[in-house]
C-alpha cells in the first residue's frame, strides 16, 4: 500500500523556519549529537514495531484502510499528547508503526508471494539510503540544505496531484513509473532537510526526540515502500522476459 502522508510535526517544523535559522551555521554540539543518538534509537524501535505490524497482517489480514487510519490517529494523538508523558508518546509512536507496517502488509505479502528476498533486498537498500543521506546531513558544516525545503514540498504537492490523478482516472505505466522513482527522490531529499532541521531545532533546545523519530519514520516508510514496488515492477519484468523465452 501506497503512503503519501507526511507526519505532521515534520510539516510544522518546515513551516516554523526563521531567516535566523538558516543563516545558523554551527557544528553539532555533543548535546545535539546525544539527542540525534536517541533519535536514531527510537527510530529502529519504530522499525521493528513496523516489521511487527507487517508479520501480523502476514498471519491474519489485518492491514488495510482502518489500520491506516489508526496509524494516522496514533500520530495526531502523540502530537497532542503534552512532552513530559513520554513513555505515552512512546507508546504512542510504537503503535503508529505497528499499524503503517500493517498497513503496508498487503504489498510485503505480494512481495513475499512472487520471492521473498524482495522483501529483505528492499529492506537493505531502504537502510542503505537512509543511512547516506542522513549521514550527509549529519557531517555537513554548513546548513545550505535546509534550502532544499521549499524545493521538495513543491515536489511533493506534484506527486501528491499525480497519485490522486492515477487513482481517479486512472493511468499508464510509463506515469505510474514515473511516480514510483520521482517519490523516492522526493523522499530521500525529505531525509537530508527533515535531519537537518531536526538538528536545527535541537540547537534551541527542542529534545523532543519522540517526535523527531517520528518525522524519520515517515521518511523511512515512504522510501521502502517505493524502493519495494520497484523491485517488484523488475522482478515482473524478468518473469515475463523468461516465460517468453520458455
């Protein structure tokens, strides 16, 4: 299943930038560094929460439209649930991953169906990407890639228009792969700005890491779905290229 939600704490924190803000250059403090840390932990938390939800809708078909609105509910709950509840808002957040990886159990059992390592190459280049481009926006001196927001809502605002178009009237394959390939561009760059502003606003002292993790996450969900049904459009491929030769 297909995802174009973005979380809306990573909406806010685009919309909240100050001149200020990108003119601020500084290194990552070793403060900013350790909250970056719990980020990143809270995040594999989500993944395997995720991967949880994922092997549930495997074993009973629980994935479709309610555990995506129940993965969405999660996320608004957890964003109004006041900082200092933090082991709520970590449940909170465990819950929302549990649901978007059952959400997203349809496509992984299709995955699984056609060839299971799939599902595990998928994972890999998904965690391979994510780990590059955050590691840019981690090492990078300057913040210059926080310019690349307006960019990619924009860009965002286009693929949003183009699955909603595709899904009403349907469309060819040639826009449905370029769908596919132009998301996970727009997804990857969401990596490199959503890390970065992460660290921006760690600078004046926003640690609220359960909600950083959840911005990633939203990232990261997007960027393996995409990856996903690629691998799947070329694995069909060479199915078909095979049976035409038997």
């Amino acid at each position: 299943m297909d995802t174009f939600f973005k979380s809306p704490s990573s909406s806010s924190s685009r919309s909240s930038w100050s001149y200020d803000t990108l003119k601020n250059f500084r290194e990552i403090s070793p403060l900013v560094q350790n909250h970056i840390k719990l980020v990143y932990f809270t995040l594999c938390c989500a993944v395997v929460a995720a991967a949880v939800g994922a092997f549930l809708h495997v074993l009973w078909n629980i994935g479709g439209f309610l555990t995506t609105v129940a993965s969405i509910g999660s996320m608004f709950w957890l964003l109004s649930t006041p900082p200092f509840e933090e082991q709520k808002r970590l449940s909170l957040l465990m819950a929302s991953a549990l649901f978007q990886g059952a959400s997203i159990g349809p496509l992984i059992g299709l995955a699984f169906a056609i060839d299971p390592g799939l599902i595990i190459g998928a994972f890999v280049a998904t965690s391979l990407a994510f780990a590059c481009f955050s590691a840019v926006a981690l090492v990078a001196r300057r913040r210059e890639y926080l310019y690349l927001g307006g960019l990619l809502s924009s860009w965002l605002s286009i693929l949003m228009w183009l699955h909603s178009d595709s899904s009403l009237f349907g469309g060819s394959i040639a826009l449905f792969k370029f769908e596919l390939y132009f998301g996970l561009l727009v997804f990857v760059g969401y990596v490199i700005v959503d890390t970065q502003v992460i660290i921006e606003r760690a600078h004046f002292g926003d640690l609220d890491y359960v909600k950083h993790a959840l911005t990633l996450f939203t990232d990261l969900a997007a960027i393996f779905v995409r990856i996903l049904n690629i691998m799947l459009n070329n694995s069909s491929k060479r199915n078909e290229k095979k049976r035409r030769r038997d």
